[in-house]
C-alpha cells in the first residue's frame, strides 16, 4: 500500500481492510484479519461492521466469515463501463486473437501496477495469471513495461519508485538500473517482452495504448507458452499488436479516461 492510502484518515484505513479482506480470495475470519493488522480489535471490528451495514462487505453468521459485498459487484460494474477501455477495446481484441490464435489481454496502470481489465483466450492448452480484475506488478509484465516506457518523465518516475523488484521467475529485472535501460529501448521500438519475467514458460509481446493527444492509457499484450512458440515467433506478431492498439487508441479519442497516474 503507498504512502498516500496511508494518509487518508478514516477513509483510508476503511479501504485498507476492505483490501485486507479481498486478500484472502476466500472468506476470512476476524481472527486471520486481525492477526494481520495493524490496527486495535476495537478498532478493526468497527471498521468491518461500517463496510458491512454499506454493502461494501457481506457477514455470514453461520461460518462467522467475511465476504466481498455485492455492492462492490456493482461499483466493480460502472467503473467497468465508465472508467476501463475494456467496453471500448473488445472488438479490436476479438479480432486479435482471432487472427493470432493466442491469448490477449488488456492492461491499464493504477498505482504503479497493471490491472488486466479483459483478455481474449483463445484455446485452452495454457492459461495466464493474468485475469480481468486481477492486479500485477508493472516491472515485470508486457504490458507494465509498455506502459512505463510511455508515460510523461514525473509519471513515470513516481511509478518507478511504487516497484518492488521481487524476483519472481529467475529471469526477472530485479535492478531498477537494468529496468530504466530497458524501458529506454521500449520507447524506441515501441513494443515490450515478458521474457518469462513474471511466469515461468510464458512470454508476451505487448505494445502501448495511446489517445488522439499521444498519452498512454493503456496497453494490449499477446502471450503464449515457451511449449508453443519463441520469441521471435511472438515478433511476427508485431504489425498485428500495433494496428490493434491504434485501432483502440482511436476508439478512445472521445473516452473521458481518469487523469494519469
């Protein structure tokens, strides 16, 4: 969690148990939350009873569990339709994958992480981590990678500091240095790898998404299994990637997008 979560009062350290709940990807108990706090019982309690009375989370009595609210199931929903480029992307990705036979997904920046917002699968030999809704660090992806490469120097640096450098494949950038020589060359070529960077055996080329005034506000990746394809094979993929994320970009040209990160 960054620093400016930290500093919001209230309604800050509201939405960190709310992300402490999510966490979990199951229902939770008050005792695993509150083994994990940082806050007083008392404390920790009033906030899950203030989320739970707005909807934001669900109380089962029986299991004594916590559960994402469906509240959140309807913000999720507008925010989808009002803020993500995935209503306004679709076509562009069915056509995509269609051509290309491999997996699709679409990205946009939030705090110095990818949110993958939607994604094309077109065969079921392998499967990504990467899921709609799913949140993955920015060094070490496709589509983080595009996206860092493009964004305005001050961004960019802010984003910079928000990474971890955790090396989670034995081929991941864990240096800042090595990071900031590659996202040089990504500016210039205008296109990213995921050498297996945050899975091992799958890569990805990706490429970034930019409006009619030249702002990254995005980015779209095709990935596949080392078991099926290399590097250079993916390359070809190239002219296909950038129509597609010029075809995006200009069907966003009147998209009111949230201010940069």
């Amino acid at each position: 969690m960054n620093s400016q979560v930290k500093s919001d009062g209230t309604v800050g350290k509201a939405m960190d148990v709310l992300d402490a709940v999510a966490a979990f990807g199951r229902p939770v108990r008050f005792s695993e939350l509150l083994a994990s706090s940082t806050h007083p019982r008392a404390t920790l309690y009033r906030f899950l009873q203030t989320l739970t009375n707005q909807g934001l989370l669900r109380y089962d009595g029986q299991t004594q569990t916590y559960h994402l609210g469906l509240r959140l199931v309807r913000l999720a929903h507008a925010a989808w339709a009002q803020s993500s480029l995935a209503p306004l992307a679709a076509p562009a990705l069915d056509t995509l994958a269609s051509e290309t036979g491999e997996t699709v997904h679409l990205a946009q920046i939030d705090s110095g992480q990818v949110i993958f917002i939607d994604k094309r699968r077109a065969h079921s030999q392998f499967d990504t981590l990467a899921q709609p809704g799913r949140v993955a660090p920015a060094f070490c992806t496709g589509v983080g990678k595009a996206i860092l490469a493009h964004l305005p120097p001050e961004a960019r640096d802010r984003a910079l500091r928000q990474q971890a450098y955790l090396p989670y494949t034995p081929h991941t950038l864990t240096s800042p240095e090595t990071l900031a020589a590659e996202l040089k060359t990504i500016a210039i070529e205008g296109i990213a790898f995921d050498r297996e960077e945050h899975e091992v055996g799958i890569i990805s080329i990706a490429a970034p998404i930019r409006c009619n005034r030249g702002h990254v506000i995005g980015a779209a990746s095709i990935a596949t299994s080392t078991n099926r394809k290399s590097l250079d094979a993916l390359t070809a993929f190239r002219p296909a990637l950038l129509r597609t994320t010029a075809q995006i970009g200009a069907a966003a040209a009147d998209w009111q997008f949230p201010a940069q990160p």
